[in-house]
C-alpha cells in the first residue's frame, strides 16, 4: 500500500478499538449495568472529532475527490464512493441518535444504536480497507498519491494535538474492557 494509504489504514486501527469498546459497553448495559454517561460523552466525542472530524475528512474531502477525478475514475472497475459516503452519513445518524437516547436514559436504544454504528463501521472499514484503498492505489498515479500524502500531513500536523489526544484515548479504552 501507498503512504497515504497506509496511513488511513492505520487510523481504522484506532476507530475499531473504540468501536470495540463500544461493543462491550452495550453488552454490560444488556447485563444491567447502567449507562455510563461519561464513557459516552467520551466515544461521541472521539467519534466525531477523530472518526469523523480527522479520518472521514481526508477519505471525503482529498481521496474520494481524487479518485472521482476525471481519469482517474475510468480507471477504477466501479465507483464505490457515493456507497461510502452514504455510510458515513448513516454513522452519524447512529451517533446523534445514540447521543439522544443516553441523555434520555433509554438503554434499550443506546444498544441499538450502539450496536448499530459498530457493525456499520466494522463492515465499511472492512470495505474501506480491502476494496475500496487497493482501488485507489492501483487507480490514482504516484504524484496524485505523493500530493495526497502532502494533504494528508499538513492535516496531521495542524491536528497534531487531537490526534494525539484521541489516539490515547483509543489505547485506553482498549486497555481498560
């Protein structure tokens, strides 16, 4: 894989841990356990600002408009992107959603909606991270790729505080369940 690829690659390994965590915590809640507003102020958080904010930012804003480039997307065997950014749309309706049931107290649909934004990520970072990136990189030429990498650290570098933030923070759930 390309360097920018690669590296959003690695950021899915941050966004899974969470969403493992995430998991856990629907299924303690299932057991009785009550919900734990602080640990989902903290996921919605990481949510949107890595997830979305950080990671979708670079696929929506610089790979997605690279790949639909003309050129480029004669290239590709079929377009999967207006896909991803429908997931990407559903995964927010997931968050807002969870977001108001926890302020509402209704177990029942935290877990739904819970459960709902972690089986919707595992599948389209799947999807992401066998299909849809090996197409960009068989698809886009190197200079597209190495000014895609250019975007890409200008992003991490003018971040680099949150990214470092929401990176412990990923390690730490995944420590903690």
């Amino acid at each position: 894989m390309s360097k920018p690829i690669q590296l959003l690659i690695d950021e899915h390994v941050y966004i899974l841990k969470v969403v493992d965590a995430l998991i856990k915590e629907c299924e303690e809640i299932e057991n009785g356990k009550e919900i734990d507003e602080k640990f989902f102020a903290k996921t919605i958080d990481f949510i949107r600002s890595y997830a979305d904010k950080f990671h979708h930012a670079k696929e929506e804003d610089i790979l997605f408009k690279e790949m639909c480039k003309q050129g480029t997307q004669e290239k590709l065997h079929c377009n999967p992107i207006d896909q991803m950014l429908h997931e990407h749309d559903l995964g927010r309706e997931f968050v807002k959603n969870m977001e108001d049931e926890v302020k509402e107290d209704n177990k029942e649909k935290v877990i739904e909606n819970g459960r709902g934004y972690a089986q919707l990520l595992q599948e389209h970072i799947y999807k992401e991270d066998n299909i849809l990136y090996p197409m960009a990189d068989e698809a886009l030429d190197n200079e597209e790729l190495e000014e895609m990498e250019k975007k890409f650290m200008k992003i991490g570098i003018e971040r680099k505080e949150d990214k470092e933030r929401y990176t412990k923070f990923a390690k730490g759930v995944e420590n903690k369940k």
